[in-house]
C-alpha cells in the first residue's frame, strides 16, 4: 500500500496546511512541464495522488484506518486520540441519562477503547519523551484543579480534544500563537491557541477555549531540531565551537545570548560537552522569572585532514594519553558494569 505521507515528506501528523504546503512545492518541483521526463512525470502523478487523499479530510481519515489496519499503527495524533473523545462523549451521555431516569434498564457494554495504546504509538514518533507519564501527569493535574477550571466557570469537563502541535525553537523560546484543527466529523474546526514560552519537546499545554467551556484542548508541543539550540529542563543549550588548543590550553569565548553577547571562561583541560551555566540568561517565563542558559563547548578539529604536517601533531597529542579514550566503555550497551 502506497504511503502517501512519504510521498509528500511529511509526517503523519502533519496538519491540512503543510500538507497543501508540502504538495505545492513538490508539484513544482516535479511538474512536467519543468522536468520534462518520464522519471518526473511518474513522480508527479503519485504526488497528486497523495494529495488527492491527504488533502480531502474524509478521504484521508479512511486511508489512515486503513494503514492502522494494514500496519497496526496509528498515523495521527488528533485522529490517534478521537477513540477517546467519543467514549468521554458516550461516558457523559450515560451519565446524563442515568441521572434523569430513576430505574434505568440494564444496557450493553460499551466497547472498550485503550487511549494508551494510542499515546504509545504516539511515543515512537518523539523519541525520549514518555507520553504515557505526561498525559497521566495531565489527568491527575486536572482532576486536583477541578474546583478552578481555567476559563470554565465551573462546568465540568465533556470533550477533550488531544493535538499535537510542531513548534519551531525559537517559538519554544519565545512562546508563540498558531492556529491548530480539531477534527469534527467531516469538517475542520479551526482554533488559536498561545504556546507560552519555555516549551520542551513533549510538554502539555492546556486550556479551554473561550466559546466552548465544557471542552478541554490538551496540546502536546513536538520541538523542530535546531543545529545547535536546544531545550531541556534545566534550561536552554547552546553549543559553542572551540579549537583543541582552546580546549588543552583554556581560554576566555564570547558566546551569544538571548540579549547581548557574555565572556565565559574555558578552563585548562575542558572536554567535548562540558557546560557553562550563565544564571538568568535563558528563557523569560510568563510569570516574570528567568530561566538559565547553558553553553555546551564541543571540540571542532581541523577540516584540512590533508595539510602537511597536521596528522604528525594529532599523533603527537595522542601520546599524551596515559590510557585508551574508550577504556569505561562495555562491550555491550546492554550490559549492567
């Protein structure tokens, strides 16, 4: 089965306007009349293909059931999760009408929905984030602030919509609004949301929308990679270049910051991941608060691999190693010492 995600280069839970940003551009690219040749044309029609289906929100909902039964995964996030908003629909809906109804007949069961195994497909798309323990973190925070609902005016809670959100690293620095779409049946209902800043790679952001307080959106922030900005709990990272000479000998850098540049020190003898914290010059929180930046110094060696001589010096420096670099490494990653 033809996976028309690939075909676009997309992710699977790329929302409606990458997917019609995605196909543009390739239908440029690739456009006969550009690229005259078979390859090119070949090429073209199965990117209009995929956008025929991706593109069309019913036609794309059939295709992904269809790869999750072919495959046994799930291809979206908001779709992953819609399982689960109908059997909150169904629980508040048997809840209503056991409450109006003294003696209420005895019904079915319900079909059982697991909204885990959703969350640990999910997990297999950002690695190293435990979705599973963010969203239970999620319920139980909900549940102990179920006497002041954000913007809820004490109703209580009937839909809760799930999306995934990709952010780039300056939105996760920054904070940043975006429209995101939550599946409604056949339509697409669009919604502005504020991610505040300080955002990591699987954070949970949550809300509930002004014009509809029974309704809880729950946003999980994917972080784009950035070729030497990152986010972590401790703070903001950003990795610094230096020579081997700087590193061997120490010296004084001046490294970018979110404000004006700063001077840290190297010490004598530093190794490639050693960290520089610099207090209070990270991100700036909603509440005022600053968090912390953390320079991160990497060796760079030479590119000129080929230069006279350079290759006599690296040998030089080697013997100065008392011992093999690599001596604390275990034959196996699986092994315990």
């Amino acid at each position: 089965m033809e996976n028309y995600y690939k075909v676009l280069g997309i992710s699977s839970a790329a929302t409606s306007d990458e997917i019609r940003r995605a196909y543009r551009i390739l239908a440029r690219r690739y456009h006969p009349d550009v690229n005259p040749g078979k390859t090119s044309e070949d090429r073209f029609k199965k990117i209009a293909a995929a956008y025929q289906i991706l593109g069309d929100h019913h036609k794309r909902q059939q295709y992904d059931l269809e790869i999750e039964r072919v495959s046994g995964h799930a291809t979206a996030t908001a779709r992953g999760f819609s399982a689960y908003d109908e059997a909150l629909k169904r629980r508040a809906s048997s809840a209503k009408q056991a409450k109006a109804a003294p003696k209420p007949a005895p019904t079915a069961p319900e079909h059982h929905i697991d909204p885990w195994a959703h969350l640990d497909r999910m997990a297999s798309k950002i690695r190293g984030i435990d979705l599973r323990a963010q969203i239970g973190k999620f319920f139980r925070d909900r549940k102990k602030s179920a006497t002041k609902p954000a913007n809820g005016a004490g109703k209580s809670v009937n839909q809760i919509s799930i999306i995934e959100v990709s952010i780039s690293i300056i939105d996760a620095v920054k904070g940043v609004k975006k429209t995101v779409e939550i599946p409604e049946g056949k339509e697409q209902r669009k919604l502005s949301v504020t991610i505040p800043p300080g955002v990591r790679n699987g954070s949970v952001v949550r809300f509930r929308p002004s014009n509809k307080s029974d309704e809880e959106v729950v946003l999980i922030t994917r972080v784009a990679h950035h070729p030497f900005l990152s986010m972590a709990n401790k703070g903001l990272i950003v990795e610094i270049p230096m020579t081997v000479q700087e590193a061997i000998a120490g010296a004084r850098l001046q490294v970018p910051t979110l404000d004006e540049p700063a001077v840290i020190t190297v010490d004598p003898g530093s190794q490639s991941g050693t960290e520089v914290r610099l207090k209070e010059k990270g991100v700036t929180f909603r509440d005022g608060s600053k968090g912390d930046l953390f320079v991160r110094l990497m060796i760079r060696v030479p590119d000129a691999q080929n230069a006279v001589g350079l290759k006599e010096k690296a040998a030089e420096i080697e013997a100065y190693q008392a011992d093999s670099v690599r001596r604390h490494l275990p034959k196996s990653l699986l092994d315990n010492t």
